[in-house]
C-alpha cells in the first residue's frame, strides 16, 4: 500500500488548519444576527440567557459574500445530513419572547 503525502509542498490541495484547545472548546450562542453590504456578510452569535434582559455577543464572523454563499450551503448539506441520521428538526413560527425564559422558575437572590 502506497503511503500518502503528509507534505503540502508535495499536495498543493491540501489545507493545515490549527485549531487551538480554547478555540476548541466553543462558545455557545442561542440566536444569529446577520448584516451585510456590498462587500461583507456579518455574523453575530448571540447568548440570551433568561431573566437577563441584556444578550451579549459571543462572537462575530465577518465574511465575504461568495464565502456567505459556501457557509449556506454546507449548512444546508450538513442540517441534511442530521435529518437523515436523527430524524427532523423541529422548528416553529413563533418569534422568541425577550427577555427568554427557559421554561423554569425565576428564583432571586
């Protein structure tokens, strides 16, 4: 068996990505805020937690329009696949009510 080429001098098509162990970890948003231009796409990844009537963006990804069209698509590719493995996600009309509560006691302190 021949062995594959670890060297990206040798495989121009290949990528070496870092992936630091904060990065890693992720940052969990529960809501999306998208803006654009000619020239960008904005992304806002947005953290709402309940009882607290200020969100705080978590992260923001400025992009592209042709990558905007990528980042759509493989969404779209990868949401396919989940359905097809976990079955369909359920979604609703209803537009969340801020400040969200998650459904348990509002306790105080």
């Amino acid at each position: 068996m021949a062995k594959e080429e670890k060297d990206p001098k040798k495989n121009p098509n290949q990528i070496n990505i870092e992936l630091s162990e904060e990065i890693a970890e992720g940052v969990y948003a529960n809501l999306a805020m998208i803006a654009h231009s000619n020239s960008e796409f904005v992304i806002d990844f947005i953290r709402l937690m309940p009882g607290v009537p200020k969100a705080k963006v978590k992260s923001r990804i400025v992009i592209t329009p042709e990558h905007a069209r990528r980042l759509l698509a493989a969404l779209e590719e990868n949401v396919r696949k989940y359905e097809d493995t976990f079955g369909t996600i359920k979604t609703t009309n209803e537009l969340p009510k801020f400040p969200m509560n998650f459904g348990g006691t509002v306790g105080e302190a």
